[in-house]
C-alpha cells in the first residue's frame, strides 16, 4: 500500500515538472529572462537586509557604587579569581572572553562583552556609552556597608531605570547584592524593599523625572501606588552572590540569558 502511494505521488510530480516545463517553453525568452531577473534581485535585496539586520548585543555592564565590587566581579568572571579587582578601577574595564566556569565549553557558546563601568559619580557619565549596545546590565550593591549608601544607590539606580536607553529596549537589569559571604551582610529581600521605598521618594522628589535623561520624561511604577521592581518597563530581577569567594552562579546564569549561545 505505501509502495503504491509513493509511486502514485511521483507519477504526479513528474506530472508537475513535465508541465512546468512546457509552460517555461511556451513563454517569450525575453519574458523568461525578466522574470528571472526579478528573482535574482528579490533574493539579492533579502540577503543583505539580512546582512544590514544588527546581530544581538553580547554587551554585559557591570554598574554600582564605588567600592561596591564590580571590579573584583569583573576578574570573578573573566578568570575565576578576585586577585586582580582589589583596587577601585578609575577607567572602565572591558574584555570579550568566555566565562570561566564555561571553558570547557570554549567554541560552543558564544563571548560575551564584559564592561565594569566605575562607580564614582564623575565618572557615571562613562556608563551612557555602553548602554545603547546594553544586552543586560547588573546593578551591584555592596550588602555589606549598604545601608550607610542606600540613598545613594538608590539615586544612581533610579537614574539607570529611567533613561532611555534602558526603558525603550527595555534591557533587563539584575540588581546584585554582593560580599553576602559574609555574616553582617543584608539579604536581598531587605536590600530590595530599602531599595524600592528610596526610589518611590525619589519618584516624588523629582517629579518623576530622571535627572540623567530629564528630556525623554520616562517615569517609574503606577500612578498613586507605592514603588516596587515589578512595576518597571524592563525585566528587574534581584540576587545575592560574593565575587571574592567566586560564588557567582545566578550572575553567570542571569547573563546567558541576555547571551545567547
């Protein structure tokens, strides 16, 4: 029975070609040769509007306080060790490596593009020229010392959730809290809520502007509701790690999210 479908389905398409064929020498040559043209340059506009297409960003930023261990992070990452990120960094660190927990797996996955942007605040406008090719970016917070900068941390947050760059490619954003390692760390919960009810009085005290993108006027949360990370345009997502003990998982898992193999 299956023998006898098959041969039925060949008789057919050699059916179809037999008349495909007759059509083509029935036609005008220089019919014939228009069409075909209009082929070639059909596949040929889709081809390099393919080509013209941006590929997806592999682009990571590290952003946070000075102090708060992006730099050690940064070095966690690349090479699986903290020695090299124990002085602040005045210049943005950049590299395109695999992470060091994939190694193994060198060829299969693909680099990502690291940027540790510094945390002084002469230096944030820096962060502005790796945001527009932003795949991801991770806000850390220094568990440890965070409640003596919280307003400060805060501030430099809600000015990152508030720019354009941010809110119209809607760039998903982990807010790391770091050093949980150790014992007086905050948890992440505690940082959170801290960090939300700072930004709600912000929302008032600015009018809901961000003064680092004041022209574009994207503002945060719902109208007469209290702040919170869940009301925000983009993907804000919050976890605890330690870059000097290498315990960076949910960081590593976070960025191939954003960087697809």
């Amino acid at each position: 029975m299956v023998m006898q479908d098959m041969e039925q389905w060949m008789h057919k398409i050699e059916q179809w070609m037999h008349n495909i064929e007759q059509w083509v020498r029935q036609q005008p040559v220089e019919q014939f040769y228009a069409a075909l043209a209009v082929l070639i340059v059909t596949f040929a506009f889709f081809a390099v509007l393919r080509l013209l297409k941006p590929a997806k960003s592999n682009t990571i930023v590290l952003a946070g306080l000075s102090g708060s261990g992006k730099t050690v992070l940064f070095y966690q990452l690349r090479d699986g060790s903290s020695q090299q990120g124990t002085i602040t960094s005045m210049e943005p660190n950049e590299g395109t490596f695999m992470l060091h927990s994939e190694m193994e797996k060198k060829g299969k996955l693909k680099p990502i593009n690291l940027v540790d942007v510094p945390g002084h605040s002469r230096l944030r406008p820096k962060l502005d020229e790796f945001l527009p090719h932003a795949a991801g970016l991770i806000f850390v917070v220094d568990a440890l010392d965070f409640l003596p900068n919280c307003r400060a941390a805060a501030e430099y947050l809600y000015d990152i959730l508030t720019k354009a760059s941010i809110v119209k490619r809607k760039v998903p954003i982990l807010i790391l809290c770091n050093k949980t390692d150790k014992v007086t760390a905050h948890s992440k919960e505690f940082i959170r809520k801290q960090l939300e009810k700072e930004i709600d009085k912000l929302r008032t005290s600015r009018n809901a502007l961000s003064t680092a993108d004041i022209a574009n006027e994207h503002t945060l949360g719902v109208p007469g509701e209290p702040f919170a990370f869940s009301q925000c345009r983009n993907k804000v997502t919050i976890t605890d790690a330690s870059g000097l003990t290498g315990e960076v998982s949910q960081v590593e898992q976070f960025i191939r999210e954003q960087v697809k193999p």
